[in-house]
C-alpha cells in the first residue's frame, strides 16, 4: 500500500529528512564520508515511509540522532547544515552538540502513528463497561487526527457495530493511555483511551469532548 505523496503534519519530517539527505549528497559527492551513508538511511527511510513502512520510523530516528553528536574535525554526519549546536573546546577538538535534531523528534510520533493507517487493530475489552457485550473486535485504522492540543488519536473503521445509549457505532477514536507514546500494532496489553464517533460529521470541529469517552480498552 503506497501512501498519497503531499506536504502534511505526516509528511513533513519525511520530505525534510529527504531533501536534506539529497542536498547532502549532491554537496560531498567527490568526497565520500559517513555522512553520505546517513544521507542514504534517510533516503530510505522516506521511501519506505511514503510505502506505508513501519521500519521508516526507526531509519528516521537513526537519522536524527546520529546527527546530534560532532566532533570537529573528525566526526560529523550532520546533513547540510541541519545543525543549532552549543560548542565546548577540547584543545585541537570541538565538541558540539546539535540540539536541532532533537527539536524534530516530536514529529517522530507523527510519523509513527501516521504508519499505522490502513492496519488492522484488536480491541479488547480492559474492565467491564457499556460496550463490553462487543467486545473484543477489530478495526481498520483509517485516519490519525488532531483535536485541538489534545493530539495523535486514531480513528477505528469498526468490522462490526457496536451499540451505545440507542446509537449505532460505526467508529472510535483510540489514544495511548502514556501520552508520551503512540499505539503499536502486536504490542501486548496497550491500554488506551476510548471515545466514541457518534456523529461523524462532528469529525470536523476538532473538540474532543464531541466523543463521548466510555473507557479505557487494551488494544494490540
């Protein structure tokens, strides 16, 4: 499954990550260094992201974080300048810490959440609750949205309904309970947030409290 090439919150670290490995080695290419293997991970890594490959999130983390540490003059994988380093002296050496790299992890959940649409996903039940009765069942991840500053919810196309207070429930938003990290596909006993899409036209406000929450649900 190949992912629909356009600049978004998904695609930006990907399209950077591309355009300055690219840069990078069009700028060394009489002078092979390390740098331009990192260039080559980063190059992969976005191939494989715009494939609808998990693997890109880990290619993509070993881009950034390899470029954090420089050691001038003999260790520097930055990529084209992609560098806000504070320096320290060591005689003949410099120290550098390039804090730039780390900004961009933030975007790392992003992409790795983005990686997930198109999956399958269990839902199971955590404790008993109104829906339990449905429970467990799988969905399709169709979507990864943003409701205001409370981010990164998945949206579930249900296989089968559910039933809520009279309602039909055709989908759900899901969110890592650890607000830190994202839903991992055969990642044993994940428990995340619950809420239900009982209008989907509602979608589009982007307020959270639009969905009613029932639970807490484990989800691999």
């Amino acid at each position: 499954m190949k992912r629909k090439f356009e600049v978004s919150k998904e695609t930006i670290l990907p399209i950077i990550v591309f355009v300055l490995s690219l840069l990078n080695i069009l700028s060394n290419i009489n002078n092979f260094s390390l740098s331009i293997l990192l260039s080559i991970i980063g190059i992969i890594s976005t191939i494989l992201f715009f494939r609808q490959n998990s693997f890109s999130t880990k290619l993509i983390y070993v881009w950034l974080i390899a470029q954090v540490i420089i050691i001038e003059p003999i260790f520097n994988l930055s990529q084209s300048s992609f560098t806000l380093a504070f320096t320290i002296g060591l005689g003949e050496y410099s120290l550098k810490i390039n804090f730039l790299p780390l900004l961009f992890l933030g975007l790392l959940k992003v992409v790795e959440s983005s990686n997930l649409i198109g999956k399958e996903i269990n839902l199971l039940e955590f404790r008993e609750n109104a829906i339990s009765d449905f429970l467990p069942t799988k969905g399709k991840i169709s979507e990864r949205l943003d409701f205001n500053e409370n981010k990164n919810w998945l949206l579930i196309e249900l296989e089968s309904q559910m039933e809520y207070n009279g309602t039909k429930i055709d989908k759900v938003l899901i969110k890592n309970k650890d607000a830190e990290k994202s839903i991992k596909l055969k990642e044993k006993n994940q428990i995340a947030h619950l809420r239900l899409v009982t209008d989907e036209s509602k979608l589009l406000t982007k307020e959270l409290t639009e969905f009613p929450f029932v639970d807490w649900i484990r989800c691999e």
